[in-house]
C-alpha cells in the first residue's frame, strides 16, 4: 500500500514537473565540501632574476631525463645554501645557520605577491614584519631540529638520507607539475616564481623539514604498553566524550527540477525502480544530483536537531527503516526521496569501537611530552642571534 502511495505521488509530479530557472538544488543537509585550495610558497628578492637563467637551462635539463633533481649538499651545513638565496635577508641566525626572510614568508606568498602591488610600501613593509615577528619563532625551532640532525648524521648516514631526499623530492615535484598542469622542471619553476617562490627555495625548505622530521623520528621512543585495562579506564574516566544524541544514517536521493526534460527522466526512471524493487543506493548513484550520490546518497550519522530542514529531520525519525520515503517537493527546485538505514536512540559509542583511537591517542600524548622535552633541550643550549624578539626565547645572560 505504501509503495503504491509513493508512486502515485511521483506520478503526480512528473505531471506537474515544471522546469524552474536556474534553481539548483539546495543542500539543507550536512556535507563535506571540497579541501581549500593548496597555497604555493614565498618569495624572496633573487628568484624574479633567475627567470632567464632558469629557461636558458631548460635545454641542458632534457640531459637528465627531465627530473631536474639536483639535491646537491643535502646534508651540508645550512650555511651553504642555493644561489637563488644569496642576498635574501637574513632574520635570524640558528646555531650559526642562516634563516631567510622568504622562509618564514613561505605560506604567505600569494597573498604578499597581490598586496605588493596594491598597497604603499610602508604598509607592505609592516605587514611583513608583523608576520615575521608572529611566525619566527615556529622556524627557528624547525632550524633547530634540522640542524641538530646534520650534526648527528655520520658518513654513511649522510648517504642514506641524501638518497631517501632524493626520491622523496622527486614525487614531491612530479605531484606539483600533476597540480600545475606542467610537464617539465623548467615550466614548474617558472609557474612556482608567478607564485612568488622557486624551485630552489621548495628544494631548500624541504630539505630542512625533512631533517626536522627525521631528527624527531629518531629521538622519540614510545615503548609503552598499553593493556585492555588501561583503555577501558580512560574510557570510563572520559565516557562524556563518547556521548552521542538520538542519531539517524541515511539515503537521499534529490532530483533538481532546473531541466523539465532531466528531471522527468529521473522521476520515471525512480518510480520504475521502485516498483521493481531496485537497490536505492544504486538509483541514487544513477540520478541523484545531490552531493552525496557517488556514495549512493548515503549521509553520515546526523544528530536530531542538526538539520536545517525541520521536515525532513521529522520524517527521518519516523520513517521505518529500509523503506523510501513518498515523494518530496520542495519550493527551491528539487524532489527528494530519503530511506532510513539506522537509527539509534542517545548513548555512548561502545568501547570495542573506540579502543584503538583510544590507544593512538595515548601513544600520542606520551610522544607529544617527549618532543617538547627534546625542543626543550635544543631551546635551553641555543646560540640564537636575531633582530626580533622571538616569543619564549630569552638569551643566555652574559
């Protein structure tokens, strides 16, 4: 009988379906939109110089098959660094080490490229330093690290670590030319300079974050053993965290009446499948237009009270579970069907599926303590000389 009611209300649409101007569907419902986009690095006064240079070698680049990978000195000391960098003001020096100007500047490169030519250079001048002073402190502490890992590498350490650079590097610039749309290491550095970077300074701040990395990686031993028991304590002891309010995971399948012609073919093909007693996460993959079709209309766990459409929030605590809903006609341009998978009333998450993040979790505050005593120590017998003031830092008394 239910069935029946369902497909005479689509019925009744396709009769009525009329095809409003350029109202898409709206998505009432909760979704995960795509990531921001990614944000190229800095720039530093030498790289715009280097333009020609850069293009004259393209040729003798095609003698190397095109990687344009020269990792050169990637364990020497800091103090050797890329011609590109000569020149580049010097914020601060680390245990002898050079930190530039453009390092810090890196995450900030767009946006200082656009405000370069839009504002006097006073007010770009201070901006910038209002970053450097903000940001320094997290690039002396990296410069730290990497230091500290050039200082403890031995010769055939130096040789592992060059090569695993190497190959790291390499896919890391194969993946910007795939997100570029450039084929060669020429072209992708003369698109990272209109970004206000180069190629020189991805290698440079590379190498320093991977020696980061690699010094932390080896200096933080967690050995601890973590029982069941010691899980279900800190279970019990944060059982508020795991808390959930009355909950319900759904389909949708949404049609957008923006063409008469498509959404007419998507209401019969719906009420044919229907009636056939077709998979609804099939049909919802095949002519859903909402967000979530691929994933055959499937929402997440969505709490009572999350949605903004009081109607279907309603329905989806009443509907029976497995069954589609009648046919919903909204006045922003689209129909909707929506079926029930689960429904749970409030309550905890149970325990055998937390007890791993839980474990992860501990293992990472313990390596999370370990790291700020090692950076504590590197802090306590720095050699730091910098015109700013960096935040924490205070200069051994003379």
């Amino acid at each position: 009988m239910r069935l029946t009611q369902i497909l005479l209300t689509i019925l009744l649409a396709l009769a009525g379906c009329k095809g409003d101007t350029g109202l898409g569907p709206k998505v009432d419902n909760p979704v995960v939109g795509p990531p921001p986009p990614r944000k190229m690095g800095a720039r530093n006064s030498e790289q715009t110089a280097q333009a020609d240079k850069q293009q004259r070698d393209s040729e003798d680049e095609k003698s190397d098959g095109g990687s344009g990978v020269k990792l050169a000195a990637a364990v020497e000391a800091d103090s050797e660094i890329p011609k590109q960098l000569e020149g580049n003001r010097v914020v601060a020096t680390v245990n002898g080490a050079p930190l530039f100007e453009a390092e810090v500047l890196e995450r900030y490169a767009e946006q200082l490229t656009k405000m370069r030519e839009q504002v006097p250079p006073d007010q770009y001048r201070k901006q910038i330093e209002q970053l450097i002073e903000r940001d320094l402190r997290a690039h002396v502490e990296r410069k730290l690290l990497s230091e500290a890992m050039r200082r403890s590498l031995k010769k055939d350490q130096q040789k592992q670590i060059e090569s695993f650079m190497k190959k790291q590097l390499q896919e890391q610039l194969e993946q910007m030319k795939r997100e570029m749309k450039v084929t060669s290491t020429a072209e992708l550095d003369r698109e990272l300079q209109k970004h206000g970077t180069s190629l020189a300074m991805v290698e440079y701040q590379f190498r320093n974050k991977v020696m980061a990395q690699q010094y932390l990686a080896g200096k933080v031993k967690n050995n601890r053993k973590l029982s069941r028991q010691d899980l279900f304590a800190y279970y019990q002891q944060h059982l508020k965290e795991y808390e959930f309010q009355r909950r319900v995971r759904w389909q949708q399948i949404l049609i957008s009446r923006a063409n008469e012609e498509q959404a007419r073919a998507k209401l019969r093909i719906l009420a044919d499948g229907l009636k056939e007693g077709r998979d609804f996460g099939e049909m919802a993959a095949e002519i859903s237009d909402g967000l979530n079709a691929e994933n055959k209309g499937l929402q997440d766990w969505t709490n009572a009270g999350s949605l903004a459409d009081q109607k279907i929030e309603t329905l989806l605590f009443e509907l029976p579970i497995g069954e589609p809903s009648e046919l919903i006609e909204s006045p922003r341009g689209y129909f909707q069907v929506v079926r029930v998978v689960e429904r749970q009333n409030a309550g905890h998450v149970p325990f055998d599926e937390v007890q791993e993040k839980i474990r992860l979790k501990l293992l990472q505050t313990d390596e999370q303590g370990e790291m700020e005593k090692i950076l504590e120590e590197l802090w306590d017998s720095a050699s730091i000389d910098s015109p700013y003031e960096i935040k924490g830092y205070e200069p051994p008394q003379s």
